[in-house]
C-alpha cells in the first residue's frame, strides 16, 4: 500500500519543475525558485523507496508523457547500482486500458535490443540521496488507446558491501488518462455505416 511523506529538496525540486516542463538538471540549476510539493511513495524496502509522477493526470493523444522517476536511500547503509537506459534500470509495468500491458513502440523495442550501445556507470546512492530520472514514458510505450493507464515502477538494488543482497523496491501506483482523439468518434461513425452497408 503506497504512503505519502514529504521528500528532500532535490525530490521537491524535480516535482515542482517537472510539472513546469523541466528536466531535473534544469530543476537542480534553480533551486531557489521553486514550491514545496508533496509526492507519494511505494512501500519501502531494506531503505529504498521509489516514488514515479507525471505532470499532470490527463493528456491529449498528441502530447508527449514523460515519467519523473525517484529512487531515495532512505536507510542508513550506501546502495550500489549500475546506471544505464531506463528500461535497463527499471522494470516499467504500463496496463492499457483493456487490461492488458501496453506494447512497446518501434523506437522502445529498438532501445531494449541496443541497450549494450549505451553508457553503464557504477553509482552509489548514500543515505538521504535520490537518484531522478525522467522517462519518456509516450515514446516507448504505446499510449496511443484513448483511457485510463495504470503505471508502475520496480528497481532492483543492491544494499550492503561486505554481504551484499538484491532487493526490489516498488514504487506508488498512478494513473495517467489519455483522452480519445476529437476526430475519433466521426471514424467510429464512418466505420460503423460501412460495416451495416455491407
């Protein structure tokens, strides 16, 4: 069952100018000017808790979604990880509409199969720190069915240096609309006297 609590600042600043429309490297430049903001957060597990936010909950069929991911190390002891691609580092579950999980794009199944082209680095997430991604959620996923999505994030992390153990933090669950297209009903329509004509 996902929680609310506040987050530090880096936290606030990615939710505040990600509703802006900036990335978190625009966010962090500005810190100064942005709001307090309130995120919700996945159970968390051995110290990590992962939280995902969109900038809003609606969107037309035409707009890009973009995913603010947060890992926070809210434990006592360093987290290692490897950073790469997001869909390397997280494990994204996007549910169309139907029940069903959205399929990837062209360009999302193109990123999966190539990930060995991108950059890998070692990091380490000490106790307070947030590692923020924001992913291009619409670009990789197909989110072209007008409805409701419901998304969530997994993450794997590795907790300990002597004894090291993997563990899955889970992040809150969140719903994005994507409304249906203003030309979608005259099709359905054209469609449907096609199907009785014939």
């Amino acid at each position: 069952m996902s929680h609310a609590i506040y987050v530090g600042a880096v936290a606030q600043l990615a939710c505040a100018f990600v509703a802006a429309g900036f990335s978190s490297a625009q966010a962090n430049d500005t810190s100064e000017k942005t709001e307090e903001c309130r995120r919700e957060w996945g159970t968390a597990v051995d110290g990590q808790a992962v939280s995902i936010a969109t900038n809003k909950s609606t969107y037309s069929p035409e707009e890009a979604i973009t995913l603010n991911v947060v890992v926070k190390n809210i434990g006592q002891a360093d987290v290692h990880f490897i950073e790469a691609m997001p869909l390397l580092m997280y494990t994204l579950t996007v549910v169309l509409p139907s029940g069903k999980e959205a399929p990837l794009t062209l360009y999302g199944k193109q990123a999966t199969e190539n990930w060995k082209d991108g950059s890998m680095s070692r990091r380490v997430l000490r106790p307070s720190e947030e590692s923020i991604v924001n992913f291009a959620l619409s670009r990789h996923f197909d989110l072209s069915l007008p409805g409701t999505y419901t998304i969530a994030v997994r993450r794997s992390v590795v907790v300990g240096k002597e004894d090291p153990v993997i563990v899955e933090a889970k992040s809150n669950v969140i719903e994005v609309t994507v409304r249906e297209s203003v030309d979608m009903p005259f099709r359905r329509d054209i469609e449907t006297r096609l199907e009785i004509d014939n």
